[in-house]
C-alpha cells in the first residue's frame, strides 16, 4: 500500500481481525521504488499471498509507470495470490489478483449520494453518520482463482461479483 492514513489504518484493521491466528503474519510494504518492490516479494515462498490495499503510484528506473502495469509486473516475480481491497484492481489482465472483499465504487458512490442528499436537506452532518460495510462486495476473479486450482463458482460467498470469466456461448456469437 502506499503511506497514506487510510492505509495503515486498513493494514491495522487486518491485523487486528487475524491476531488470533496462529502462523499468520503480516509484512507492510510501502515502497514507490518498483525494484525494490520486486527484489523483496520474488523470494516469498508458496504459503504466501500479497494483498494490494489501494491503487498506488510506483517508479520504474526512475520514472512513473501506470499501476496496472505495475501490477502486472508484480504478479510475474510473485508468482503466489493477490488479494485485493478496491474493485478497481479486480480485472486487471496478466495478473494473479483472485479477488478480495472490497470497496465497490458505484456501490459507495450511491451512499455517499444519498448521505449528501440528507445533508443538502439540513440534516445535521453528526447525525448522519458513518458507512463502513455496506459499500463492500466480494470480488471474485474466476480465471485466476482457477490457475490455482479453485473453483470460484463452488466457494461459498453471498452473492460474489465474478470478474474474467470466460465468455458464454452467447456472449461469443
């Protein structure tokens, strides 16, 4: 994830549901240097997986390069699941991103609407409160949950999202 607030608040949020697990441990990385990025996650052995918190900028030889790219090229050195935390990573091609519980844009755009709609109507900004779930969805990449060996249609999941499935026979013709 990048260095941002909401970040490392995210990050500590994951640590605290999974403090209890044993053999479980977490490493924040917050780097923009792609390299360095790469050097560290090629060694990671298989019981590993990477999950990207938000979509950060990173430096390639020196230069900014696209996240997508970026990520594209993380999943060519890690070779192991990425989970992720926004939808705008879950369809990303040449990846190992499998999907992850998180924030729906269009979801969270409409709460978000309907909380400015009652604040424009002079309700009071304290009592309107604070959304946290509603706008999260589970996220299911298909085909790569299937290069490692999961069937994303048999895992048990209330009404995931399913991203980079195959086509159907319709679709195509």
């Amino acid at each position: 994830a990048d260095n941002s607030n909401s970040a490392r608040s995210v990050m500590k949020e994951y640590q605290n549901a999974y403090k209890n697990v044993k053999d479980i441990s977490f490493e924040y990385i917050n780097e923009k240097n792609l390299e360095k990025v790469l050097e560290k996650v090629k060694n990671y052995n298989n019981h590993t997986a990477m999950m990207l918190l938000t979509p950060f900028s990173f430096n390639l030889q020196g230069t900014h390069i696209n996240y997508k790219y970026a990520i594209m090229l993380l999943s060519e050195y890690f070779k192991r699941p990425i989970v992720i935390h926004t939808d705008l990573l879950a369809d990303i091609p040449k990846t190992n991103i499998v999907g992850g519980k998180v924030t729906d844009g269009l979801t969270q755009g409409r709460e978000v609407a309907k909380k400015v709609l009652r604040y424009l109507n002079g309700e009071d900004m304290l009592k309107i409160g604070f959304t946290f779930e509603k706008a999260n969805k589970m996220y299911l990449n298909v085909k790569n949950l299937e290069k490692f060996g999961i069937n994303a249609y048999s895992l048990d999941f209330n009404n995931p999202v399913y991203v980079n499935k195959p086509n159907t026979f319709y679709e195509m013709y």
